[in-house]
C-alpha cells in the first residue's frame, strides 16, 4: 500500500515481523506466527527498539481481529483498486424494495453477460459476502459493490432498479 | 523385587523427579536441562544413588533421544528462513564462530586435550542453545523487539554450522591419519550441500511419502525413516545424530510444522532420558577438578557472545540497550553443547565431559538470569525523553 510504513522481516523459526510506523508517528509491532497466533507490540518511547507492551492473541482471536478490521475495508479497498487501473470503475448499487431482483439470485440478474461488470461483494447489513456466487440470493436492501465500465455500471444500476 | 518391577519403579521414580525439575526451573524461568543435569550427576556413578536396573534402558533411550533433538533441530528452520538469515546476517554468522570457537578450542589444548577433543570443546562453546534463547525470547516478550530478527538469525547459521561440524567431528574422532580425515570431511560436507540442494528441489516429494491424515502413520513413518537412515549413518562411520539431522533438514516447511507438533512430547522424553544418562555417565568427582576451568571459559564466552549479539543487531541498526539484550540473550548453552560432548565421550573421550557438564550447568541458569537482569539495567543506559 503506498505510503504506509510497513517494514517486513523473517524471525526465523517463529514467523514474521512487522513494524509499522503510523501517520501520527506511533510505532507498531506485530509478530505472526507460524502457528497462526500473533503478538502485538507497543514499543517504548525510551528504547523504540523494546516492545513495552504485548497482547498475545491466539489464532482465533487473530481470526476475529481480522475480521473486526477487514470486513468494513473490503468495500473501500475495491474503491481504492478501481481508481488504480484507468478505465475501471466501481459503484455500489443497493437493492431497492420493488426491484425485479430482490428475493431472486444474483445470477438472473445477468450482470456479467449483459453489462460486463462483475458483482465482487454483497453488503448486507453489518455482513459482506465476499466474491458471491450466481446461486447466491439477493434481498432488498442489498448493496452490490460492482466493478467495470462506467457506462457498464450505469446499465447495471438501471437494471436492477428494474428500468429496462 | 525382580527385576522388571526394579527396572520400572526406577522409571517410574525417575520420571516423576524429572516432572518436579521441570516445574521448579519454570518457576524459575529456567531451563530444566541443568536442573535434570545436576539431579542425574547426583544419582549416577560416584553419586549417592545408584540407578542399576535402568541404566541400560537409560543408554538406549538417550540414543534415540539425540536422534530426536537433530531430527527437531534440523525441522526447526527452513530452507528459506536459512537462505534470508545468510543473506542478511552471513557476517554475524561468522563472528559468532570466530568468537566462540576457538576459546573452547584452545582451553581444551590448554587442559591437555588430544586435538580432536579440543575440538569438540569448540563446539561445546560455540554453540548457543536455540531451545533456551527461543523459549526466553517469548517468556520474557522480546519476539516484537527489533533486535530479535538478529538473534534467531544467529541462531539459524549456527544450526546450518552445526550441519557441517557435527559430521566433521565425527570424522575427526574416528581418529584415522590427517588424509584420511581430510576425505571424510570433504565427503561430510558434500552430502549436507547435496541433502540440502535435494531438499529444496524434491523436500515435497518426502513430505508427501510420509504425511498422512492419522497423526499416529505420520509419527510411525517419520520415526522409522529417522531411526532407519540414522542407523545407516552410524554404520558408515558418521554419526547417528548426523543422520537424523539431515533427515530432518531434508523436510519441507509444510510438512515440517506437522512433524514438529507431532514430535514434541515425545522428543522432550527422549531427550530428557539423554541428559540423565549423560549425567549419570559422567563422575560428579571429576568435575570439581575441572571447575574452575569450566568457570573461566564461561566468562570468556559469555563476553564473546554478547559481542556477537551485539554485532549481529548493530547490524540491524538496533540501539545499545537492543545490542546489549540481544548479546546476552545468546549466551546460554544448553542442549546441543551436550549433544556434541556426548559424541566426544562415546569416541572414547571421557575428559570432555566433565569440562563441558561444568560449563552448560553455568551458563544454562546464567545465561537467562543475565538477560532478564541487563533489560532493566540497560534501561538506565538510555536517557530520559526530553521533557516537552
């Protein structure tokens, strides 16, 4: 990710390290471990080379704190990605009561084959369902997070309003 | 009693003191391998009690138990953690063996040491134990700190040193002419290069022959091929301990997580069997003599150590009181340094091991106790942050 400080080393027989220097200049430590548990560090001000403070979390809690952190990015990421390649574009499209999809599955709506864009998340709620599948139902009040042309998502967007 | 019931009431005994060790050293923050060390010295020959019933048991079991600790050694690093901690820590690797070799080497000359013996008091205080730096480094929280990258590199060139001393030791203990031994390490090194350039082109290959969703199958096979190459190994004239060594090395990394967890229990019996038969082989009454020694090589290599800790994370642009940590972090010697004398005292060596029974009951309590006292010491080296 350009811009952040993430500094990456192998500690051989453990896992890896990483440090990582936040904008507001706060040092970070993470140990992953190659058992899956990690430990995360606060170093002290004194001697930034010294982890002061240490939570050890084994791997399900490593699990749920990736969780707790990446489900409210994926969305934002994917933003990030489409800005990156020219031409590309997301959008999120919601769902709306009365819309010919809702209570239907993701693969009637046809998304790929008629507008080129392709479905990579459905927000629902508090929960994402990452890379759904055609069989995957849709409900109103659904968020798509969608990718591809812009005039792809227009198409897309007037289809599952059930304009066309 | 017969003697079945003698054979196993002396297990049973034994076993049941070594738990009461290893909860006294944990309590401690100590490694149970001097406790287990001191207790067996006690019992064994010259010692107050002597076990005879399970003696031979006890020799049996510490053979397969130095075959498991070089099987776990060998899994304990992979290919890729060996070739980054080369890259980066080559020179770091090199002053660790500078440092702490010869001072064994030449104490051992100066104790009137054939040269192969000195040779393996090289060894002895050459290499740090990776089991008690390793388990340190988590108690004490250090796995965050920016100097740890360089400790463990440390240690992994170590092991990968250890590749090529342990069968060159043993070819110099065999004790055949100058040209003799010359050819049997050229032809040492050259099956550690092959094993580990075979690993990383087939490793998969034997991962794949022996993983198995049983834990039971994967444990049965992994040991019988250790026992079966080891066996090989200690007939050709290397050493047992060579072999399971390169078996272990010759792993992949995937398979190598399994195969540790699987290993664990039973590499830890085994191998707390090996000291106890390594102490109870050795005459408590022989090391007195040797003690003060014992004592000097340790200040010695204790200050070597730090210095190789302190090059290696100078290296890494770690600070003073980082450099200092991680220093005394490595002094410790432990399990290997054992291992190495009792291949010195199997050749037919006997003088090695009270020298080095003095020296690893040193430094393994006073390595520890050094790191845990020089975090807050060094503390104070650093200033106080500016007053904003």
């Amino acid at each position: 990710m350009p811009g952040v400080e993430l500094e990456e080393t192998l500690l051989p027989g453990v896992g890896v390290r990483y440090q990582m220097r936040t904008r507001s200049g706060q040092l970070l430590g993470i140990v992953v471990q190659r058992e899956g548990g990690a430990e995360i560090a606060v170093f002290d001000r004194r001697d930034p080379d010294r982890a002061r403070e240490t939570f050890r979390l084994d791997p399900e809690e490593v699990d749920a704190l990736a969780e707790v952190l990446g489900a409210p990015r994926l969305t934002q990421r994917f933003a990030d990605l489409s800005r990156e390649v020219p031409g590309l574009e997301s959008a999120r499209i919601t769902v709306r009561e009365g819309s010919p999809f809702a209570g239907r599955t993701l693969g009637d709506t046809r998304a790929r084959t008629v507008t080129g864009c392709s479905v990579v998340a459905i927000v629902r709620g508090a929960d994402v369902v990452p890379s759904p599948a055609p069989a995957d139902a849709l409900f109103a009040g659904d968020v798509l997070v969608v990718i591809g042309s812009a005039a792809g998502l227009e198409q897309l967007d007037r289809r599952i309003a059930g304009q066309v | 009693m017969d003697h079945v019931a003698a054979l196993l009431v002396e297990l049973g005994l034994l076993f049941l003191g070594l738990s009461l060790l290893g909860l006294l050293a944990r309590r401690l923050g100590l490694s149970p391998v001097p406790f287990i060390l001191l207790a067996a010295l006690a019992l064994g020959e010259g010692g107050l009690v002597p076990v005879e019933n399970a003696a031979p048991f006890l020799e049996a079991a510490a053979e397969i138990g130095v075959v498991l600790l070089l099987l776990t050694l060998g899994l304990e690093f992979s290919a890729t953690e060996l070739f980054a901690s080369f890259r980066r820590h080559a020179p770091s690797g090199l002053v660790d063996l500078v440092l702490n070799g010869p001072p064994g080497f030449v104490a051992g000359l100066l104790l009137g040491l054939p040269w192969q013996g000195a040779l393996a008091l090289g060894g002895v205080t050459y290499i740090s134990s990776s089991g008690i730096v390793a388990r340190l480094l988590g108690d004490l929280g250090r796995l965050a700190n920016r100097e740890t990258p360089a400790v463990l590199s440390v240690l992994v060139l170590e092991d990968l040193a250890m590749a090529l001393f342990l069968p060159l030791l043993v070819v110099a203990l065999a004790g055949d002419g100058p040209a003799q031994a010359a050819g049997g390490i050229a032809l040492a090194v050259g099956a550690v290069l092959l094993v580990l350039l075979a690993a990383q082109r087939h490793g998969h290959r034997l991962g794949r022959l022996l993983s198995h969703d049983d834990d039971e199958q994967v444990m049965l096979r992994l040991i019988g091929l250790t026992l079966l190459v080891a066996g090989a190994a200690q007939a050709m004239g290397a050493s047992a301990a060579v072999g399971a060594f390169l078996v272990g090395l010759a792993l992949p990394a995937s398979f190598a997580e399994r195969a540790r967890a699987i290993l664990g229990p039973l590499r830890d019996l085994f191998a707390a069997t090996f000291f106890v038969a390594f102490g109870l082989a050795t005459d408590p009454g022989a090391i007195l003599p040797v003690l003060p020694a014992a004592l000097a090589l340790a200040a010695v290599t204790t200050v070597t150590k730090i210095a190789t800790g302190w090059f290696a994370a100078r290296r890494d642009g770690v600070a003073v009181p980082g450099r200092l940590r991680a220093g005394t972090a490595l002094v410790a010697r432990g399990e290997f340094s054992i291992v190495i004398a009792g291949l010195a005292v199997t050749a037919g060596l006997p003088a090695v091991g009270p020298v080095a029974t003095g020296y690893v009951l040193v430094l393994a309590v006073t390595g520890p106790v050094l790191t845990r006292f020089v975090e807050p010491l060094s503390a104070r080296l650093v200033r106080a942050p500016a007053a904003a």
